[in-house]
C-alpha cells in the first residue's frame, strides 16, 4: 500500500489531523492506521466540555481557534455537534479564592478568553442560580465554554475526510523505518504502508509509538473518571452551566457511615478532600441525565485496562457535588442507577499538548491531549496539518512544539506556573 501519510490512531487527534490534511491542505490519501474502531478508546469517554478559559496565552489561543472551528461545524451542519454555550461556573464559599477568582478573570480576559459574569456575592449569585448553597460567596461565570458532542464531531470529520481519500486501516503499527534519513515504510499486522509522512496521534500509547522512531515524549498518564446519573427529582436545572466547586471539602457522613468506611480503610474519603468536584447537565430539555466528576485520587500509571476501579466513586462525587447543590441530598439514601466510565489523561507536565515535528525527517506527533482533547482537537488538527505541509503557523505553534523543552526561557516559563489549567 502507498499513502501520502500515514496516522497512527483513530482517536479525536487522528481524525482531526486526517481530515485537515485532506480537505484543507491537499494531501490526497492519507490513511489512518488503529486497531479499534474510530474514536472508541479516549475520545467516547470524555464529558465533551470546551473552554476558552484557560490561564496562558499560547492554551488560549488554540482553543479560540478550535471554537471558531467548532462554531463553523455548527453552522454548516445546522448544529448537528449539539454545540451549546452553557458556561463554565465556577464556585466558592472561600472569600479569598474568590478575590483569587476575579484576578485570574482580569488576567484570562487580558489573554483573549474574552467577557464573563463576576457575582461578588452569594445573594448575586443565587439570584441567578437559585439552586446553589447558601454557603457561597459568588462566582465566576466564563462564558465561551460549554459541551457538545464529540461523537458527531468526530463522526463529521472522519466522514469528510473519506469523502476525499482519506482511509482508515484496521490494524496496530507495529514499527516505522526509513529510507535514507527519512520516513519510509509503516509496518501493521494489517501489512506495510509506503509513506513519506508518519503521524503520532496514539493516545495514552504516543510514547510507546514514539520509541518506534527511537525517540521519547515526556507524558504520563493519569486515570480519570466520570458518573452519569439521572436527576429524576429535576434539582439540577436543564440551563445550568457547567459548575465547578472551587474548594476542597469534606463530606458529611453520618457516624455510621465514618465508622464504615474507616472500617473499609477509607480514611481517603474521611477528611479534606481535593477542591473542583464539577457536573454538567447531560442531553437537551427533556433529558434527566447529568455527568458529575471529581478527582479525588490522582492516579497515575502505564496505560493498561480495565481501569482501577473505586466502587464508592458515584456516591463520593454526588455527596460532593451536594454541597455545591443541597438539594441533590434527595439521593442521599436512594443514589440513582450510576453509569461509570472514563480513561487517561495522557500529558505533559505542565498540561500543554505535543503537536509538531519528531526528531526523524516526516514524522510528526499530534497529541498528549490530557483533559482538552475533543475541544482542542479541531484547532489541534488544523496546526498540525500547518506544520506537516509548512504552511505559516499560528503564535501559539511554538509553545507546543516538542522540541520546546530544549528552550531554556520556555522550561523557565513553565517552573514558574501556578497552574495548569486543569479541572
Ligand atoms: C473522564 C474524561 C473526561 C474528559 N473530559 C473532557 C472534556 O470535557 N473536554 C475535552 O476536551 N476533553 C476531555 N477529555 C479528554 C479527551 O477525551 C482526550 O484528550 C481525547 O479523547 C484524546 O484523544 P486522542 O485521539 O489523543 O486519544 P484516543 O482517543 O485514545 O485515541 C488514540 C488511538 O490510538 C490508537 N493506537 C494506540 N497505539 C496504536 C498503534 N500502535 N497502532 C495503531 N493505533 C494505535 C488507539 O487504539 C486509539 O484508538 C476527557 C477524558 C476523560 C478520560
């Protein structure tokens, strides 16, 4: 088999890469090589947010651009990406995080994250989100942020590419050589690949594919995952933003329920745990479903499956998510018919993607995408797309650039973050 490029996996990264190469930038077979059916490992498990509300410029700029992208998709299908513009809500009870709250606004508005609502008190903001505790103190609103589905958007893309040469070849790449010091032959289980050009976009396994070119990428993998109930008692608004409880919190077992989980070991869950419990409500008006998520664990480790599981991991984020919204205490005895699921967030460490040229001539990586892949990945695909076929590049190009690690201002920009950015 010939291609003009060759993809290493059918995630959102792949797709959205295929689909730039050959609809905007002129390559014509391009062939996407994984062994799962398309979008099926990551890219169906994420909560399908976007945001603009990120703390640098470079996080964005990108995500400007992949809205616009998104927006243009929107437009063009009569929405069929289900794109809303909900808002992410952040919240807290904790006057100086608030004061920290409205800083960090001045300074992502100033970056291009555009206008928000400030609610400098809890009467504001339960005004406007009467379901709120009456414990918080106000609120930040970021307004160009919302979810929409990453399925349809994907489904978009891949179909769009197809239509224009692009193919998907199931099967595992097994390794990559080259002809003279260049990108020449991709090897699969499924048969070899003659290309000049080879795509990275492998997920939580892009440094496993990476080693294949005889070169590593500096990602680790953290386990993440997310609970779908239904909100039969309608507590949680249909037009609710996002909401993120900004504070770390303890939950309010009863004694029998302290001395239960002591008893299982779970002091884990006995004190102060970490802060950004957060859900979104889940389908349109008539639906009941919301998606709740909250990282209490960070666990990282080698990509492998099934994930670990934590049994009492739905009850734990609905009580967490009960101090933000009171009334969800209606499930406090009768916890609805949870749905789990989730993945990694494969990043680097200061939580910016890896999108550009590997140290061997034609190959490229498209990834470490950690909790922003599908809303990253239409701008994401575009820039890479960019750089395969050198074409100008975007100011925020440079700042995800694997070879960025080599510049000794960049590594001095990144020890100095107070944040990532992650939820
Ligand atoms: C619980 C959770 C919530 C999330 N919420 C959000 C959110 O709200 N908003 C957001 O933007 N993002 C979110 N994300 C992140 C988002 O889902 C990911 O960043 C994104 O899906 C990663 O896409 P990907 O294409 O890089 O990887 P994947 O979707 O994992 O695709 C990688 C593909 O590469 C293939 N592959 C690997 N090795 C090989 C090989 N050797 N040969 C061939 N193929 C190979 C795999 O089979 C796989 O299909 C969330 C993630 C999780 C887990």
């Amino acid at each position: 088999m010939k291609a003009d490029a060759v993809i290493c996996g059918a995630g959102i990264a792949g797709v959205a890469t295929a689909y730039q190469l050959v609809q905007n930038f002129g390559l014509g077979r391009v062939v996407i090589v994984d062994p799962l059916p398309p979008l099926t490992l990551t890219s169906d498990k994420s909560t399908e947010c976007y945001r603009n509300w990120w703390p640098n410029a470079p996080m964005v700029g990108l995500m400007n651009r992949s809205i616009d992208l998104l927006e243009e998709f929107a437009r063009q299908t009569n929405n069929a990406i289900h794109m809303t513009r909900q808002g992410y809500l952040y919240v807290t009870a904790d006057p100086i995080r608030l004061s920290q709250m409205q800083a960090e606004a001045q300074l992502i508005t100033a970056l291009g994250g555009g206008p928000f609502d400030f609610y400098e008190s809890g009467d504001e903001l339960r005004a406007r989100f009467p379901f709120l505790t009456p414990m918080s103190v106000g609120g930040l609103h970021a307004r160009r942020a919302g979810w929409f589905s990453a399925q349809q958007l994907g489904a978009h893309m891949l179909d769009r590419a197809r239509d224009r040469g692009a193919e998907v070849l199931k099967g595992t790449v097994l390794g990559v050589e080259t002809i003279g010091d260049r990108v020449g032959v991709v090897t699969t289980d499924a048969g070899t690949v003659e290309a000049p050009i080879f795509v990275d976009a492998a997920g939580p396994m892009l440094d496993e594919v990476a080693r294949m070119l005889g070169t590593e990428l500096p990602v680790q993998s953290e386990v993440h995952i997310k609970v779908a109930f239904r909100d039969h008692a309608a507590v949680i608004p249909r037009s609710s933003p996002m909401m993120i409880w900004s504070d770390p919190q303890a939950i309010d077992w009863s004694p029998d329920e302290r001395a239960w989980l002591a008893e299982q070991s779970r002091d884990d869950l006995l004190g102060v745990m970490p802060a950004a419990c957060h859900y979104r409500p889940e389908g349109g008006a008539g639906s009941q479903w919301v998606v709740g998520l909250w990282e209490y664990h960070r666990i990282v480790q080698e990509p492998t499956w099934p994930l670990p599981e934590d049994p009492l991991y739905p009850e734990v984020v609905i009580r967490g998510l009960t101090t933000a919204v009171p009334g969800l205490s209606v499930y406090r005895d009768h916890l609805p018919q949870p749905v789990v699921d989730g993945g990694y967030y494969t990043k680097t460490a200061e939580n910016r993607p890896l999108i550009g040229p590997l140290p061997i001539e034609g190959a490229f990586v498209v990834g470490a995408f950690s909790g922003f892949g599908v809303m990253a990945a239409a701008g994401a695909g575009e820039l890479a797309a960019q750089i395969i076929t050198d074409s100008p590049l975007p100011d925020y190009a440079r700042a995800f650039s694997p070879d960025r690690y080599q510049d000794p201002n960049y590594l001095t920009e990144i020890s100095m973050l107070t944040t990532t950015g992650q939820i």
